[in-house]
C-alpha cells in the first residue's frame, strides 16, 4: 500500500474503512481471476505503471492466461483508446514475461530438460537460463527445488548476482528468499514459484 493510502488510513479512518469495505461487497459476485482482469484495466485507463505491474501478476498468479490478458484490454478499447494499450505493452515488452512472448502465447505446458542430475551440486543453488527462462536450482540430500527466477511481487527477472549464499534478494523491491525453502524472508509474503520437476534418465526435467 502506498504511503498516501496509508496516510488517508491514519487521518480518516472511518471514512476509509468504508471505502475499501465497498470495494470489497461490490465484487461479491465476481470470481477472482475475473477481478483482476478488471483491476489491471483500470490501472492501465490511469496509466499507473506500479499498480498495473502489481495486479498483472496478481492476475497472472489466479490463474489468468497471457492471452487472456491481452483480449481484456483489447475488448476495452473503446474506454482505453490505443495510446493506453500500447503504453501497457511496453511495460509488458520491459517485464519480458515468458508466458508473454509471441511464440509462447498459445504454448501448452511441457516438460524442459534443464541440466544432468550430476551437474546439481549439493546445498550449493545454482543458477540456469533453459529454453528462455531463467531458474534457481538448490539440492539437499532428501528434496531438490526448481523456482522461478521471477520475483513475485511484480515479475521482476532476479538476477544470479543477486544471490549471496542462500539469500537471494530482488533488486527492485528488495524483496528477499531463502533460496534453500523459497520462503520470502523480507519485505513481502509471496515465496518464489517452485516448478514441478522429475529426474529421467540421469536428467533433471521441470515443467512449465
């Protein structure tokens, strides 16, 4: 929340708390992903690059395709006007989001061979770009993890440089993870996007 918001929250409570308490109710019968469809258009109609970069990975997290995305802001041309839409797709350009890509966007999930299992050193995380996208790879004795190297608060691609021992830390926000459980440790509350993965004839497979 914004320092503004939550000076408005300090000064008049009352009046706020009634606000967003109207937020809340006027979205009763709305299921969640169609929600935030909506809240990412209206981000985009106030040109709010923050709040459109937030609630595009809310959308994203609740189960909102790319496609899904964009034919939203499409079918709200007439309200946004084509400068807006393109403003928005320049952000999208920016974030590079790879579900986003043109070549990605009607892409069913599949399993990506990421590396040899004897190339995965032990409690050491390691950092790897396959097939577009970058991941943190960390293995213990009992569990191996995949993540996603993209921050989830607003989709920012962290960086291997950003990783000192098992503390990875988004240089955006500062949003920080233990690379070891994927928990976020500082600042936020959403953990790093963990992947399926499976071992297959000596090679590490994750899916996505």
């Amino acid at each position: 929340m914004s320092n503004a918001l939550n000076y408005l929250l300090e000064a008049r409570p009352e009046a706020m708390t009634a606000y967003f308490s109207f937020l809340k109710k006027s979205e009763t019968h709305l299921d969640i992903r169609t929600r935030d469809l909506i809240s990412v258009i209206t981000k985009v109609a106030v040109q709010t690059e923050g709040g459109f970069r937030q609630y595009l990975t809310r959308a994203l997290r609740n189960g909102a395709m790319p496609n899904e995305v964009l034919d939203a802001l499409l079918m709200a041309f007439p309200v946004l006007g084509l400068a807006k839409i393109v403003w928005a797709a320049e952000i999208l350009l920016d974030m590079d989001i790879p579900e986003f890509r043109p070549e990605n966007l009607d892409a069913e999930q599949t399993w990506h061979d990421v590396t040899a299992e004897s190339e995965i050193p032990m409690e050491e995380p390691r950092w790897l770009e396959r097939d577009g996208r970058h991941l943190f790879v960390y293995r213990t004795a009992e569990d191996l993890r995949v993540y996603d190297s993209r921050c989830p608060h607003q989709v920012t691609d962290i960086p291997h440089l950003a990783l000192e021992g098992e503390h990875l830390t988004c240089p955006k926000h500062q949003w920080a993870f233990d690379i070891k459980t994927g928990a976020c440790v500082e600042k936020g509350s959403r953990p790093l996007r963990r992947f399926d993965h499976k071992i297959e004839d000596g090679r590490l497979l994750a899916y996505w």
